[in-house]
C-alpha cells in the first residue's frame, strides 16, 4: 500500500475482491455475500480506510450526512438521541449534524435552509408548532427524506418516530386515579408552539373516562418558566394534588418551585416526569416517571434516513417506573 491516506483499491487488493465489490461493501449495497462484506469491512477498519466525502458526493449524489434538529437542545433527552442517531451514522461512515430551534420558527427555518445548503442526505427534525418546517424542507429538497421526532405530523411522504404517547399518558393517569387524585394538572408547550397535541387530546380523553378532572396547563417547557407556572398554581386557590409532566427535565422545575413553597414532593404532591434521566432517581424523593430507550430511538431515525432505508413509522415503547415522588392525595 503507498504511503499516505487508504484508499478503496488498497482495501480491495488487501481483502481479495474487485474494486466494484469492495465499493459495494463500504457503501452498504446489496450484492455482497455476508461473509465477504464482513471480510472487507474487517479490512477497511484495519487499514484505517475513510471515503472521500467529496468523491463519494461527486458519484453518488450523497454527502453522507444527516442533519437533526431539535426544540431544546438544553433537555438532556435529546442528547442520548443524538447519541443513538449518531452511532448508527457511524457504523455507516456517515455524521449527523446536531442544531437547536430552541422553539423559535424562525430559527427553525434558518437551518432548514442552511442543512439543505450544505446538501445533507436527509432531515430528522423534532418541529415547533404545526411543522412548516418540514414543507420547506421538502421543497428545497424534494425526494430527500425527512423523519418527524416526538411530534404529529400529516404531511405526505414523511416517517414518523417517537414515543408511544397513548401508553405514556394512560400509564401517568391511570397511576395516580389508582391513587386516589381526582383532579390532575397536565403540563403542555403554549398551542402555538406544540407538535405532540395527541398527548393533551388522551389526556383529557382518559381523564373524562376515569371520572378525573382534567387539569391542562400551558408553559414555556423550560425551567424558569414552569417554575414561575408550578409556584402561581401552589400559590392559587386550589393547589394541585398531582402533576404530569412533558419531560423529567421540566419536572426538576416542579422540584425546585414545591421546595420554595414549603410543599412535600410525594406527600403533598405528586409528580411524574417522562424520558427517566439518569438524575431522576437521585432526585428527594426518587422521580416516579415514563421510562423509554432514547438511545434506539436515536438509532431509528438515522436507520430511517440512509439511503435503502427501513420503512415505516417506529413507535418506542414506554413503561412507568414509580418512585417515591407519587402517593395518595394529602
């Protein structure tokens, strides 16, 4: 092999095989027997082989990027999402290219136009608000994929991948009927910024099946603002019992604001969170919360976008793992 940077004919002299052949491999096409793609990629990996990103765009059309767009990148479930999304792009010799909306349309679509400027192969974007965002992807790139994240979306075209937000509500609601709470506060983002309106809409749904009154609230889903929210509503005439929220990111919030108080997390109020972050159950008293594995879903939204990619909606299971932060009504 000459000195220097490998390249795929170095690959393919080293593993026995065409040029062709080993070009198939590295980029993931069909044709190649299981047995010689592993003996080439075995290769590769020993040589230390990378594609040219710019003779690989020059050829196939594909740059071999994905961009991922997210509403707050300061809630850290994105961050394992990123994780997932990324580690299947590598096993790909592909990148993901990570920015924040921070809830903002506007910035929302300043990305939109620079990803597709930057000609990645594919958008995942969990959008704010009714997703206009995702039609001006598809008309800057049309036939380039796009997944929707943890939102409801109608377009044509698109694939969808989230979390199951019918169990995940049933599962909250259901737990704190069984404990006695008849009336339920439900965080949700301001209605001109939410995506995920199917959560609100079982909400209130399973609420009035179960006799419970249901209590929804609007907030900023960011921690000063639900903090603000969490102390006027324990200040109010009616303090709430139990609380529901969108992320155990914004229930930290809901921590902080019953400590001010003077209220009891669990005695006096019962909370639970969604995403079970790892500093949940350090959390005084343990977060009961919706736990779900955000790492594949990270892995399903890039396996979405590749080129030959799966298809279909991937909905990620939830379970309810209670802690000591819900208990009977005060």
């Amino acid at each position: 092999m000459a000195a220097g940077r490998p390249s795929i004919r170095d690959v393919a002299r080293e593993a026995g095989v065409s040029t062709a052949l080993a070009s198939f491999a590295l980029n993931d096409r069909a044709g190649v027997a299981a047995e010689t793609k592993e003996r080439i990629l075995r290769v590769a990996g020993e040589l230390g082989y990378r594609p040219d990103p710019t003779a690989r765009a020059l050829r196939t059309g594909l740059t071999g990027s994905y961009g991922l767009m997210v509403r707050n990148m300061q809630n850290p479930y994105f961050l394992e999402v990123f994780r997932g999304a990324q580690d299947a792009a590598s096993a790909h010799n592909s990148t993901v290219f990570a920015v924040d909306s921070a809830y903002s349309v506007e910035r929302e679509r300043e990305h939109v136009h620079h990803l597709a400027q930057q000609r990645v192969d594919g958008l995942a974007i969990a959008p704010v608000g009714s997703g206009d965002a995702v039609d001006l992807w598809q008309e800057l790139c049309p036939g380039k994929p796009v997944v929707v994240v943890n939102a409801v979306a109608h377009q044509e075209g698109i694939t969808r991948v989230g979390p199951d937000n019918v169990a995940a509500v049933d599962l909250a609601v259901e737990h704190l009927h069984d404990l006695g709470h008849r009336r339920i506060t439900f965080y949700s983002a301001p209605a001109g910024v939410m995506a995920d309106h199917d959560r609100l809409e079982r909400f209130e749904q399973r609420c009035r099946e179960l006799g419970v009154v249901a209590h929804p609230v609007e907030t900023a889903l960011n921690l000063d603002a639900a903090y603000r929210v969490t102390c006027e509503l324990l200040d109010g005439p009616e303090p709430p019992t139990a609380i529901v929220t969108n992320s155990d990111f914004t229930a930290h919030a809901v921590y902080r604001a019953a400590r001010d108080r003077g209220v009891q997390v669990g005695a006096e109020l019962s909370v639970i969170g969604h995403d079970d972050l790892a500093t949940s159950a350090l959390l005084d008293p343990p977060l009961t919360t919706l736990r779900l594995d955000r790492f594949a879903l990270g892995r399903a939204i890039t396996e979405r976008l590749r080129p030959h990619a799966r298809s279909g909606d991937y909905v990620q299971p939830v379970t309810l793992v209670v802690r000591g932060s819900t208990a009977p009504p005060h």
